[in-house]
C-alpha cells in the first residue's frame, strides 16, 4: 500500500511510523500490515511513557496508537502531540484503534481531541489505506461539523462566523427560502435559525425541516420570543433557543450543548442497534457500556432514563451537580418527586405526552418542555428536557431525556420581558408598551364602539432643569413626577413614560368631557409639586395634548399623531395649557401639516431620500466658478424632488431643523470626500444648528471620518439668524474658524439691515439679499443700494456676494460695481454633483 508514496511526494525517502500499544497481539497485526512496504520505518512502544520519550528526541511522520494503553490513554496522547510541546509537528496524522467501540462517541472524541481516524481492531486491516490516504489529502486536518446558518443580519452572521469557526463549517444564507434550499442540498450537522426572516418566515423553515427529517439539530434565535413561543417551537422540533442580542460564549454553549445532545441520541440509538444484534453478548455489552460510561459524565446537560412508570432508571453524574442528590439515592423514583409544587400541575398534563412518546405510535416525534424542579436545599432549579423514546436491553419501552439547566436563562428572560415593558430610569410602562395598548384601544373603540382617551403630557421648561442642574437631578425630578402622576392614576388607567420629559395616559371607557377634567387634574398635580435643587425651589408646568379614541381613526398612529399635534398647539400658544385635538381646528390642522413634514423627512434621512444639489458661485476677479452652494432637496417615493421652501418652514414650526442640518452636513462632507474634483462648497445652516451644543464636535468628527479639509467647507446662516443671538453665533463662527472652515452671512439686507453689526460678525463671505439684485437693471434705487453695501462690505475686508443674478444685463452691471462673487440662474442652475461635472466633461 505504501508504494504510492514514492509517486505522491519524490522528496519522502523514509515514512517514519510510530507504533504505540502494549497489546502484543495489536502491535503483530499492525507490523503484519505495514511490511509489504519498503519505505516504512516501524518504531514500536508498548506504554506512552516510552512513546513520549520517542517524540522529545526525533521526529515522526505518523502516529498509531492503541487508546487503551495503560499509563495514558490515546486521547490524552494526542492532546500532547497537537499541544506542540513535542518535536514531532503538531499537524502530523494520528490513528487510533480501540478494542470497545461506538461510531458516533469515537467520532465525536476524535473531533475534541484532534485523531484524524478512529477504528476498532476487527478493522485494523484498513490501517495501510488509511496511511495512503493521508497523504493523498495533504494531511487534511479531521473534518469540522458543518453548521447551517439561516439569518439576514449580516453583523449577526458575521459575529456567528468570529465565535464557531474553529468548531464548525458554517454556511450562511440570507433568507428563509435560500437556507432551505442550502439545507435540502447540504449535510449539515446543526442549523441556527433566525425567526424573522425575508421570504420564507424561520417558523416556516422549521416546519419544512422537521417534516423532511425530524431529527434534525435546529437553534432558534429570535430578538422577540415570548416564553409561549419558545415553548411552541421546542415543541415542534426545535433543539434549543437563544434570546438576540446573545454573548458569544452563550451562543458557543448552545451550540456545544446542541451537537452534544445529537451525538448522544445517535449514539444512544447506536448502542440500541449494537445489542439488538448482539443479545448473547450481554457481557460484552456491559463493558462497552462501561467504557464510554465517563463522557456521559463529563455532559453538561443531565442525561437520564425512565421507565414506563416515569420513574428514574439511569443517570449521568452531571445529576449530581445540578440537584445535590446522589445518583443511587434518585435511581428508581419517579420524576415527578423532583417537581417543584407551582409545576406539578404542568407535570400532569405532561405526563400524557410522556406516556404517548412510551406508547411508540410516533418513534420520530421528539418532545421538549421546561419544568422547575427542586434540588437539595429547596432551591429551584429551571430546567428544559429533550425527550426521545427509546428501547432497552430488555426490550421495553424507555425514555430518553437531556436535560439542561436554563436558570440563568429564565431569569434573564424575566428580565428581559419586564425591561421591553418598563421604563428603566422611571419604571413605568414604556413606549413600546404603550404603542401596543394604544392599539388595542383603537382597535376596541372601532369594533365595539366604546369611546377612550389619550391625554399627552410634556413638562414645560424642563430641559432648563437639565441644562442648569445636571441630568441627574433632572432624572431625580423625573422619578418623583412619574410617583406623583402614578398615584392619581386609576386600576383600569395606563401612564407611559414616552421619553425625555413626555408621559402619556391612556384613559379607558371615558368620553371627551371626562378627560378633559381629569387632563386638568393632573396638570394641577405637576403645578402644586416643587423641587430643591441646590439653593432653589423649582415649580414645573406642563402642556397637554388631548385626543379623543373613538374609531374614527384609521390606525392608532392617528391618535398619537392627534395627541401630538395637540400638544404642539399647547405649547405654542403659551405653554401650561391643555388642547382638545380638533380637525376644524385651522391651528391643529397647520401643526398637522408641520408634523406630517418632520415625520416625511425623518423617513427620508433614514431611507437615503434627502439629496443635495448643487449651484455655482462665480468669482468675477478670477473668472472661473469659486465654489458651489449645497441646496437641500426631498426626493417623493414616486420620484418627484420637493423644494426646500415647502418643508423647512415644517421643520422649524415643530423645533427639528436640528435633524436636517445634521443631515445636510453630514451628505456635504460625504460628497467631498467622494468628489475631489468639488474643491469647496457652501452648507446652510439654520438658527436652531446653532442652538445645538454637539454641532462643532459633531462637525470635527465627520471631518476626521471622512479625511476631509475643513478648508473646503463654508457655512452660511441668514442676517436675522445671527442676530437673533450674536453671542452664540460669534462663539460658533470662531469655533468653525478655528477648524478651517470659513462663514458667510446670508440674505443679507433683508433683516436688519445694520451695517455696524458686521463689525462684530467675523464673517468671511456676505451675501447679498436676492431681493436687491433680481431688479438691479429697472431699479436705480436698488442700483444705489447695493454699490453701497459693496463698498461697506469690502471696506470692512469682506467679500461681497449677489445672488438671483438672472441675466446678461444685471451681471454686467455688478461687475463695474466691483461684486466679487455671483450667483443666479444666468451663471448655472442647481444640479446634482454627478451631473454638474458630466456636463463639464461634456464641455471639455
């Protein structure tokens, strides 16, 4: 047989073989089937001592060993060899032969312990093939269970492929429909499937799964499981479940745990198999029982057998551990003695599944449930039991069961379900909580007619709490409102903390009228509660919104939408004030419309649909485009691109230009660093960016990300903006100077129109009101105006710029006014970037 190796490797002159048992006979039949070969030099050692001695002083090319060989098994050999501590390469092939033997528990040891091949002595002939095989594969190392992953987070299957690839062959599919078809084409050990899925739904996929082959190793991972659904997808063939986001030494022992309880149940069957066909070799039997007997006991999970009684007839020593009763003091009584009493009710109606999987009318169904038992000391002990029905030495029915200890899991779920319901700084409901509620009113208020209520509450002035005393004794303020609010609550009622300083009540079986009262009562209580904070006495107030739920919405979001708009007209009429939601309301309705527009354009930033386009600004001195101005556009599902004017005055009624600026800034800074060939461009900026204390840092950190100059940016706010407080914007401008960056002042003309303010504006750039310049050639007056500003505004060493430059006519006339820069319809039209420099190329 070694004859190939002449023809594999010309370089191998000697194949140098280590022979290590101190069974005589074993060692005779291997030397007898290695002889025919020239090129193998056989060592013998008959303990592993002397074999060791053998690997510190020279090398050797193969290893075969004897796994019962006395001062040290086979197994803890090999975990030697693949250590590297020895001479021998860690990576050379190792058989090993062994007189009692099971295929599933010698494969999977040999896995652990890095064995390249395991067999049993009645098959020692096949040793020469196995040697010529070797290196025919390169020394191939033992193959890697092979894992399925069935999951559309790339982060998620990514963070799967860092934690198991040194245990697994994985294979990831994107959606329920492809992981089936990879499934249906792939021998895969185990399956970790992700409920929410595109196309094909995970619940889908196991169904599928389990019909083709019910013995089949599936995880569950979910972000969103209920403990009912966990329970209903264990039943229904699931191996295990793990909650999302999940640690990655959780997920490698639910995966560990997974492929163990399958190697067990297959070697479970094998063992079944080996004494159906060998009764009259009960001895024989008992000692491969033996055997094998400590890698039942080196399981995490408990293994154990009951009888048709139920009662305990085997147990692994993991028992032990878990419960703190000792094997023979359980063997022989009933499960059921273990059950803690808020269970044994459970117990009972699963004892009819128990008795069912006994009765062998379905031998592939598998049944899986959770039970709280009780150990030693009257502690519960949670725990999940795999059930497979089996057959015994003596031919009767008998159940299998793995049993694993989930504690640790329940009481994080526990945790898990009260924080996905609960506020955590105030501890009542949350958001999420009540979005559910409020649409189980909506949804009664329509079936049943039944009428309810939304009072929403927002704490006026609350943020000057936060910004004068801290966040943590706004968060003080914050718990003991939410106490107050809670005691004036009824039974029936529901308070939610929305977020930041806004709570929500959802009034059940009430009209309008009855609200409106109790809205009041509890602006009464937000009055009368004061607070000391540091040398103050600090009294809050509170704006309401009311809506009234009674079916006439089309979905719940509609009430909260009334509410909120509602609010917003509270707040804006004075603060301290409650507002009925009325559509006949020509306010409610221009704050609908406002906040139809904040939720558009939220929608748009996370959907990528807020474009920029681009216009030039001319320099007349130099002759070329200087630089473009960054004009924002809203692009419609359909397509259809949206105007600044028509949002932007939405976005600044409901207080979230702030979104959009960053937004803007964020896409400028992206385009530079994407077009080197835009050599600078101008972002505008509204009054409420400047309000926004995270504005420069947020400014530097985009810059630092994309590896943009701050050289090529200028920002531009109008004249009555920065008037409206110079200390802020003299603070900023110097800030954004201090990067680079340079300043433009906007519009100017159009506010104030006081030239001694720009005296204390360290402004770069002013830009002329377009309501000067667009008739500059019918208007003297005009005419004089403008050659004034320009002058100013240069004699103060600025530079001038006109916009709405529309023509011939008007750009000749700024020119021998001397204008720096132009900007209009006749010098170029807003135009996306990729566009602008097309038609340059075009051009050249």
């Amino acid at each position: 047989m070694l004859q190939k190796l002449t023809q594999i490797d010309s370089n191998l002159s000697i194949v140098k073989i280590l022979i290590v048992s101190h069974n005589e006979a074993v060692r005779k039949e291997i030397k007898l089937g290695l002889q025919s070969s020239p090129r193998a030099l056989l060592t013998f050692a008959d303990t592993a001592k002397s074999a060791l001695s053998i690997l510190r002083r020279s090398q050797v090319d193969i290893l075969l060993g004897d796994i019962d060989t006395p001062d040290l098994d086979g197994w803890r050999l090999s975990r030697l060899v693949r250590s590297g501590i020895l001479k021998c390469p860690t990576d050379i092939p190792i058989i090993m032969v062994s007189s009692t033997w099971c295929e599933r528990i010698a494969e999977v040891t040999a896995r652990e312990y890095g064995v390249n091949h395991v067999l049993p002595l009645e098959h020692i002939d096949r040793i020469p093939k196995i040697v010529d095989d070797f290196y025919e594969k390169k020394n191939s190392p033992p193959p890697k269970q092979r894992l399925l992953v069935i999951e559309d987070q790339s982060d998620t299957s990514d963070l799967i492929r860092r934690v198991l690839d040194k245990t697994f062959d994985i294979q990831v599919a994107e959606d329920g429909k492809k992981g089936l078809f990879e499934w249906e084409h792939g021998q895969h050990d185990l399956v970790l499937l992700d409920l929410m899925l595109p196309k094909l739904a995970g619940k889908d996929v196991l169904t599928e799964i389990m019909k083709q082959k019910p013995d089949q190793a599936v995880v569950i991972m979910t972000a969103h499981a209920s403990a009912d659904q966990a329970e209903e997808l264990m039943l229904n063939g699931a191996v295990d479940f793990i909650p999302k986001p999940f640690r990655a030494e959780q997920l490698r022992k639910v995966c560990n745990i997974a492929s163990l309880r399958e190697d067990y149940l297959v070697s479970n069957a094998q063992f079944a198999e080996r004494v159906k066909s060998l009764e009259e070799r009960e001895s024989a039997y008992k000692n491969l029982y033996e055997s094998h007997h400590h890698l039942l006991d080196d399981l995490q999970s408990v293994v154990m057998e009951l009888d048709s009684h139920l009662s305990i007839t085997f147990l692994n020593r993991t028992w032990e551990q878990l419960m703190g009763f000792s094997v023979p003091e359980s063997i022989g009584r009933p499960l059921e003695a273990f059950v803690a009493e808020e269970d044994s009710a459970k117990f009972a109606r699963y004892k009819t599944k128990l008795h069912e999987a006994l009765s062998n009318k379905n031998k592939n169904k598998k049944y899986e449930f959770e039970l709280c038992l009780l150990d030693r000391q009257n502690e519960k002990i949670w725990t999940q039991l795999k059930i497979s029905s089996s057959t015994s030495v003596n031919n009767l029915s008998t159940l299998t069961i793995c049993l694993d200890n989930i504690t640790e899991r329940k009481q994080a779920q526990h945790e898990l379900e009260h924080l996905a319901m609960h506020d955590s700084l105030t501890g009542l409901y949350n958001r999420r909580y009540f979005e559910s509620s409020l649409e189980q009113l909506a949804v009664d208020a329509t079936r049943y007619r039944r009428s309810h209520a939304l009072i929403y509450i927002d704490l006026d002035y609350f943020k000057v709490i936060n910004d004068t005393f801290g966040h943590h004794r706004g968060d003080e303020v914050l718990r003991e409102v939410s106490q107050l609010l809670l005691k004036h609550i009824r039974k029936a009622d529901l308070l939610c903390r929305l977020g930041g300083d806004e709570f929500a009540v959802l009034l059940h079986d009430t009209d309008i009228d009855k609200a409106k009262t109790f809205a009041a009562e509890l602006q009464e209580v937000v009055r009368d509660c004061s607070f000391q904070l540091q040398e103050q006495r600090i009294h809050l107030g509170s704006s309401i919104g009311l809506a009234a739920i009674d079916g006439s919405a089309k979905n719940s979001e509609e009430y909260l939408m009334k509410a909120d708009i509602a609010l917003y007209v509270a707040k804006g009429r004075g603060r301290n004030l409650i507002h009925l939601y009325d559509a006949d309301d020509r306010e409610s309705e221009d704050m609908r419309l406002n906040v139809n527009w904040s939720q558009k354009i939220r929608e748009g930033i996370t959907e990528n649909r807020i474009l920029l386009y681009f216009q030039p600004v001319f320099d007349i001195k130099e002759d070329r485009i200087s630089y473009y101005e960054a004009l924002v556009r809203y692009r419609e599902t359909d397509g259809t691109i949206v105007s600044p004017g028509q949002f932007i005055p939405a976005l600044e009624n409901t207080g979230e230009m702030q979104m959009l600026d960053r937004r803007i800034i964020e896409l400028a800074i992206t385009t530079l660093k994407d077009h080197s060939e835009l050599t600078h461009i101008a972002i505008n900026l509204s009054a409420q960016a400047f309000k926004d204390e995270n504005l420069v840092p947020s400014i530097v950190n985009c810059l630092n990300s994309c590896n943009v100059s701050a050289k090529r940016l200028t920002f531009e706010l109008t004249e009555s903006a920065s008037l409206f407080n110079l200390d802020i914007t003299q603070r900023v401008i110097s800030e954004l100077h201090d990067l680079g960056c340079t300043f433009s002042v906007d519009d100017f003309g159009s506010g104030f129109s006081s030239f001694s303010y720009l005296k204390q504006l360290p402004a770069d750039y002013i830009k002329l009101d377009g309501s000067f310049i667009q008739n500059l050639h019918n208007d003297q007056v005009d005419q004089a105006l403008v050659r004034a500003i320009i002058q100013v505004v240069q004699a103060l060493g600025k530079k001038a710029v006109a916009e709405y430059v529309e023509n011939e006519e008007i750009l000749n006339i700024l020119k021998q006014m001397g204008i720096d820069f132009v900007q209009g319809y006749h010098i170029g039209y807003p135009e996306p970037v990729e566009k602008i420099f097309a038609n340059l190329l075009t051009c050249e």
